[in-house]
C-alpha cells in the first residue's frame, strides 16, 4: 500500500494525552496545560487564569487523581499505551525506510512538539498528521494544528504536510464501529436499546460554527444504518458536562435517569467519537455512568470498548493515511 512513496515519509497519529502519573502533582500539571489551552476553554485568558488556578487546580486535581486511579493499568495509562500500541502495529504491518510511524499527544508526554523535531532530524519530507478524533473540532483537531503551524514556524525547510480533519463519516471506520458492535452482539446478545455516547461541548461552539455536533449526528446516523437499526433501537447523548453553561443534548445522564421510567432498562452503551479507551469511557462511562442507570432502575448496562489497537482500527489508519490530500 505505501511501497512506492517519493518522499520520505512520517506518519503521526495524534491524541488528546494523559498526566504522567496518577498522583496528584502529576494531574495538576497535565490538567494546567489542557485546561490552559485557549482552544479548550473559550474565555477571556485574565478571566480563565484566575478560576483555573484559584478554583479548580487547587481541588480538582485530588478528585481527578482518584479516578485515574480505578482505570490506570501496569503500562500506564490506557489512552497512551492504546495509542501507542495502535501506532506499532501500523509501522510493522506498513512501515518501512521511507514510512515512519509515530505517535504523540497533544498535551503530556511524547510531546507533538518533540515527535516533529524527531522527523526533521530523520530527513522526513512529507508529514501526515492524522490526529485520532473521528470527529473535528476546534477545541481538540484545531489544537493540534495550532501546535504542527506554531512549530513550523522555526523550520527553514518546510516539509509537505497533510493533514487528516477528520474521519467521522469514513466508510472503513464506520464499518470497523459497526462489526466491534455486531461482535459484542454476537458474544452478549443485544439489547434493547444502543445508546451513542459523544464527549459534549459547550452549545455556543455550534453557534460560532464548530461543526462537531453535526458530525456527531452523522456519524451515529451513519452507524445506525450500517447496523439496521430502527429509531427506537438507538439514541445519541452527550456526555461530561462541565459547568453551569449550555451544552450539547440531550445528556447523557439525564437520558440514563429516565430509560428506566420509558421501560427501557436493557442498554448497550458506546462512544464512537473516540479512538481508543480512556479516562471518560473506562471511568465516567463504563462504571460512574452505569451506578446511574442501575440506580435509576435499569438491569442491564453494557459498554462496548473503543477499537482500541484492534487489527480492523490498523486498517482503518492505513486506509485514512493512504487517501490524505
């Protein structure tokens, strides 16, 4: 598939990050440069700097500590060491003198920053960026991108840069999305319902003309089709609402709450926006979100995992690096 490339190439897959580990120290620092991102948190900077660091850095960190904590594996976060091990299989299964696959994080280590340095330093003449959101944003895909440009800026000699926006209605990831669900059917049965869960943002985003809720909504449409699903067999939410601001509905919380008040109290839950597993679907999804529906009355909650370093998410990567303008 890649034999025959011209230039030499690096391949970056890029995700959000994780703190370097669970204690607190560590948190705070990585929660300081992810919240401190002007991308992510859409304030006046002045205004910002003091409720980040006189409200929330101070106490959040001990809570946020406590959660990593119930997912964290021997290898260290799971978002990392996913993202890394899918980057791997990717550079065996494809990689070669003129391929080089990486992997980096847009907050924490391995730095974006010192990923690209790494491919200078090799004679890499043309980057892929291929940040692992299927879905764009501004407050996470346009994150990268500030940092690929601000980097760039300091180079004399600029390499070829493709850069992959997004995927959210990629016929290869959709069916990959889709047969992960069949299988999970295939070993448990399937429920009464399949409920898409997708990271919220603030509603004003949409507004200013963020099309990540649109893409959410295509995306889950899209997975629903290839499923054969009715309407009455899925629901898309928004989940992680933070703050008194509007978000993207419904919520998911409020959604789980009252399944149980329709009868509906068998669900199959997955979250399609990301990549692989991490904090937000190992923890607030898979246990703290399940304590709420079952306590809301329902008998059944079953999440199904991200495609993680599956064989099919390999080819899902390839595919999408393979057809990058």
């Amino acid at each position: 598939m890649f034999e025959n490339l011209e230039k030499k190439t690096g391949v970056l897959l890029v995700n959000l990050g994780s703190p370097a580990s669970t204690s607190t120290q560590d948190v705070r620092a990585f929660l300081g440069e992810f919240l401190g991102d002007p991308r992510v948190v859409n304030l006046p900077r002045p205004l910002w700097w003091l409720i980040l660091n006189l409200f929330i850095l101070p106490f959040r960190p001990r809570k946020s500590a406590h959660a990593y904590k119930t997912i964290w594996t021997d290898k260290g976060s799971p978002l990392i060491v996913f993202s890394q091990q899918l980057s791997i299989k990717l550079a065996k299964r494809y990689g070669n003198e003129n391929l080089l696959v990486d992997c980096a994080m847009r907050y924490g280590k391995p730095a974006l920053r010192e990923k690209l340095q790494a491919f200078k330093k090799q004679g890499v003449e043309d980057i892929v960026i291929l940040p692992l959101y299927p879905q764009y944003s501004s407050t996470t895909t346009a994150s990268i991108f500030d940092v690929v440009a601000d980097e760039f800026v300091s180079w004399r000699h600029m390499p070829s840069l493709r850069f992959v926006s997004d995927y959210y209605q990629s016929p290869v990831y959709i069916k990959a999305v889709a047969d992960s669900i069949r299988q999970h059917w295939l070993n448990h049965g399937q429920a009464a319902l399949l409920v898409m869960s997708f990271h919220g943002l603030p509603a004003k985003l949409t507004e200013w003309g963020d099309p990540y809720f649109h893409h959410c909504q295509a995306t889950a449409r899209l997975l629903a089709d290839e499923l054969g699903l009715k309407d009455k067999q899925w629901q898309l939410v928004f989940q992680s609402r933070f703050g008194r601001a509007e978000w993207l509905k419904p919520y998911c919380v409020e959604v789980l709450q009252d399944l149980p008040k329709q009868d509906i109290k068998q669900i199959d839950v997955v979250c399609p926006g990301f990549a692989v597993d991490c904090l937000e679907t190992l923890e607030e999804i898979a246990i703290t979100n399940k304590e709420v529906f079952l306590a809301a009355g329902g008998k059944s909650y079953r999440y199904i995992p991200a495609l993680n370093d599956c064989d099919a998410h390999v080819e899902v990567m390839a595919e999408l690096i393979k057809t990058a303008q």
